[in-house]
C-alpha cells in the first residue's frame, strides 16, 4: 500500500509513529507538509499564505499514487485539514482517513465532511496499520476497532480498540521526512512515555482517561534502553543541540526520571527540556535531572487563583505548593517556564490579576500564556456552556476548530479584552526589569491588545530565549524549503540503514 500522511505547522511526534508503522510493515508512505506561515496557532500573517505552496502539495501527492490519505487534526487545525482533504479527495479520490484529537472529540462532526471516509478514535498505530492490510487484501474494512468508518452514508462506529501496553513494540518515529520540509534541525523531539494522571478539565486528558477504561494501562513509559536506542539512532543521522521530551508529564515516575537521568547523563548528555507537574517536584528528582544537564523545565500554573485552581480546573493545589516547586527548579540552577490560563469562564478581572502577581512572585525563566479556548468534550468546555459564556453560535465555531488559545476568545466573556491583553503582555512581564513593568500595567490598564501584541510579537527572542529563537529558526528554515522547491515530487530514495542498537 501507498499512504500519504498530511499535516500543518509543526513536526507531529503521533503522525511519525504512525508513518514508522506502516514502513516497518512493509508499506509506502510519504508525507505533504503545510509549514502554515500565514497561521502557525501562534500569529496570524496572511500575506505569507503565497509560501505554504499549496499546489505543489497537490501535485506532490498526484505523483505519489497513494491507495490511502492519514491526516492528523488538532481541533485548531480541522480548518486547514478539512479545505485539504477537498482539495486531495478531488485530485486523487482515495479514502481519507482523519485522526488526532478532534477526530477523537467528535467524531460525528468530522465525519459530516463529505471529503472525510474515516475517524480514528484512538491510538492509532495498530488501526492504521489494519487498515493498509484490509485494503490491500480487498477485505471488508467496516469492522476496525478504533476507527469510525462511513459507506454509503452509514457510519460503521466500532468500538476503541485495546492500547499497547509495551510502547517498546513500536518502531522510532519517523524523522526524515519532516527533516526535509526544514521541520526541525537543532532540536530533537521525543517521547518516552504516554498519558497523564491528572485530570485538569481544559485539556483533553482526563476525557481520554475515560474513554480509554478497561482497554489497557492508559499511563505507559518506554524502558530506558528502548528510548536511548532512538537517541542513538536520531544522533548518528542529524546534529542537534537540544532535546525537547514532549511527554504530557515527564516527572510523574520519579525512580524511572532518576535511572533515565543517570544512563541519559552518560550516553547523550545534550541540554534538555520537559513538562512538570507541581505536585511531582522533588528536591532529589530535580538534583537528577539537572546533573543530566536538563535546561528547562516548563510547569504549569494556569492560575494565580486558589478558586479558579480547585473548582474550574480540579488542580487543587495551594499557592504555598506552587511557589516552593517553582523554587526547587530555580534553586537547582535548573530553567523554569511556567504556564497561565486568562478569560476562564466566570473568571473575575481580580483573578486574571491574582495570576499575574503570581507569575511576578516565582520571576520564571520565561513564562507562557494562553487564552481559554474551551476543547471539546472537555468538562471546562461544557462548564462555559453551562455558565452561558458559550451559546450555539460558539459551540459551532468549537467545532469547525475556529481561533485558538493564542488568538481571540471565542466566549461571551464581560472580560475578553483584559484576557487577550494579560496574554499578550504576561510573558513580556515576566522578563522585564522592575522599571519597565509600570509602562506594562499601563498597557494592561487601558486594555491596549494591539500594542500587547506587538510588543509580545517584537520581544520574542528575549521573552523566550531558546524555544523562541528556535521557533522562529525553524519557520524560516520552513520558508526557506518551500521557496526553493526542496522536497522531491515523489518518494525519496532511502536513508542508508542505521546500525540497530541493542535496546536491551
């Protein structure tokens, strides 16, 4: 089988593994990459839509032949997903088979597109790669756990298929391709784990926790050697500087973190980042991890409200907990980024300011903030309907994937406009010198959004020092590969093979 995978904006850890599946099965694939620079979910500049070259796309995808189209989907990105799956079913006329978290959410939804055969429900390596042999075989492909699949206007929804407990079964995601659309270069992405245990109600963990009950261990870690045995791989094909473990939590096992930390130190050793959760930093995890030489770790806050924390967003943690987590990592010469969350529904103006004086009490390394964007079927999302601060019109526009949490809020919010400032000039605020915050709460004041942008726009390499500066490598190196036409109207020829490593 021939499948062309497609996605937007970033490199997709998830699309990789799916990709390094069905290669390792014997299956073609190949990969139509949008770098999205008119809207990447963090700025908007439509004038730059000319170098997403849409049309070569197209007519990279013709060349290939494929049998199957995969695209993955965040709920902010089914707007671009949805016009391209118009445009590919018009082209070529194969199945197209969506997946990721939208599809996940509401699957009914996606599959009302007229362009869209299949939803992918689930994990999606094992029901992908069923999919490829069923068809290729010409057997009946209806009856697929994980997947929804719609013939003849009647929607097949199978049930969720089990989860594989041993992620060491999986082959290491696929990087080449995403190499070669300028997707990264510097650093490299990894996970060596899945799942999360707690259940903050704005992210759509704790409603995968649910729908994946009784299917298997929803919290899953790689062995160590398993997870070396890919940096090796990673490190004798690219150069990075940086490693980016991109684990929903990393710091949840911390005997696992400490033993990682120890063969990390000695085999890789290059800086590092992670997500933390305040209730799993520990003196003695931090310790290890910074001898690892881990350069940051990113924890989220969300909000400087003991209130908002416990009943809106079930992190029912005191400020007395965030504070001293936050001064383990810094005490440990450790980076801390944390995170913030503004215009939650009900939220009151003195509790978008409590979390602004929270992020000035910890002075972080460098501090991102977010609107409220309510995902669906999160409980926070069904609490803004509840609450009337997202009416038909709203939960619609959820739906199709409109705005994001970098944009504008998309509810009835009395405070909308003191929300998209606060996220705009938090993370400036974070990093300015005492002399310049009066100038910031003079901004924030008098609800000035636009100047808030600019200057969040313009200050981007010193708000986020590393992540920052990188992204915006790795946006003009994407640019740079579309202008020059870089990637091959058809499949590459292979990388030359990798000594395998002994996972053991």
């Amino acid at each position: 089988m021939r499948v062309l995978f497609y996605y937007r904006g970033i490199e997709n850890l998830g699309v990789g593994y799916l990709m390094s599946m069905l290669k390792a099965h014997g299956h073609e694939i190949n990969l139509i990459f949008d770098p999205g620079l008119d809207d990447n979910l963090f700025l908007k500049a439509p004038h730059l839509a000319w170098l997403n070259r849409h049309q070569e796309l197209l007519d990279r995808a013709v060349a290939f032949k494929p049998d199957l189209i995969a695209m993955g989907s965040l709920t902010n990105l089914w707007p671009f997903c949805s016009k391209m799956a118009e445009k590919l079913k018009e082209k070529i006329g194969v199945p197209i088979l969506v997946g990721g978290h939208h599809a996940q959410a509401v699957p009914d939804y996606i599959l009302q597109s007229p362009h869209v055969d299949m939803a992918c429900i689930g994990e999606g390596e094992i029901a992908l790669l069923e999919l490829a042999n069923r068809i290729e075989r010409g057997e009946d492909i209806s009856t697929i756990p994980t997947l929804w699949v719609k013939q003849n206007g009647v929607v097949h929804r199978n049930e969720m298929g089990e989860l594989e407990n041993d992620l060491d079964k999986f082959p290491f995601p696929e990087k080449q391709l995403w190499w070669e659309y300028g997707c990264f270069k510097d650093n490299l992405e990894i996970f060596t784990g899945r799942g999360c245990p707690f259940k903050c109600t704005f992210c759509n963990i704790h409603y995968q926790r649910e729908i994946f009950k009784g299917k298997g261990d929803f919290l899953r870690k790689r062995t160590i050697g398993n997870v070396m045995a890919e940096f090796k791989q990673n490190l004798a094909k690219y150069d990075p500087k940086f490693v980016s473990v991109h684990d929903d939590n990393f710091t949840t096992d911390p005997h696992w973190v400490e033993e990682f930390c120890e063969v990390y130190r000695k085999e890789v050793g290059l800086p590092w980042y992670c997500f933390g959760y305040p209730t799993t930093i520990k003196p003695r995890l931090v310790k290890a991890m910074k001898a690892a030489n881990c350069a940051t770790i990113f924890m989220g806050v969300d909000s400087g409200d003991p209130e908002i924390r416990r009943e809106y967003m079930e992190r029912p943690m005191p400020d007395e907990l965030i504070y001293h987590s936050a001064q383990l990592v810094k005490d440990a010469g450790i980076g801390l980024q944390i995170s913030c969350i503004y215009g939650n529904p009900g939220e009151t103006p003195e509790q978008m300011f409590k979390t602004l004086e929270m992020v000035d009490k910890i002075k972080p390394t460098q501090c991102s903030a977010y609107i409220f964007y309510p995902f669906p079927k999160t409980k926070l999302h069904d609490r803004a309907v509840k609450l009337g601060y997202l009416d038909e019109e709203g939960q619609e526009k959820v739906r199709r994937g409109i705005s994001g949490y970098h944009h504008e809020s998309i509810l009835k919010h009395p405070h909308k406009e003191l929300a998209e400032t606060l996220a705009k000039v938090t993370p400036v605020y974070a990093r300015s010198p005492e002399a310049f915050k009066p100038i910031l709460r003079w901004v924030i004041a008098h609800r000035m959004k636009r100047l808030a942008l600019f200057l969040y726009v313009c200050l981007i390499p010193l708000t986020f020092p590393f992540l920052g500066v990188e992204g915006i490598k790795v946006t003009l190196r994407m640019a740079w590969k579309a202008l020059r036409h870089q990637r091959p109207a058809t499949l590459p020829a292979p990388a030359p093979p990798v000594p395998e490593v002994d996972a053991a």
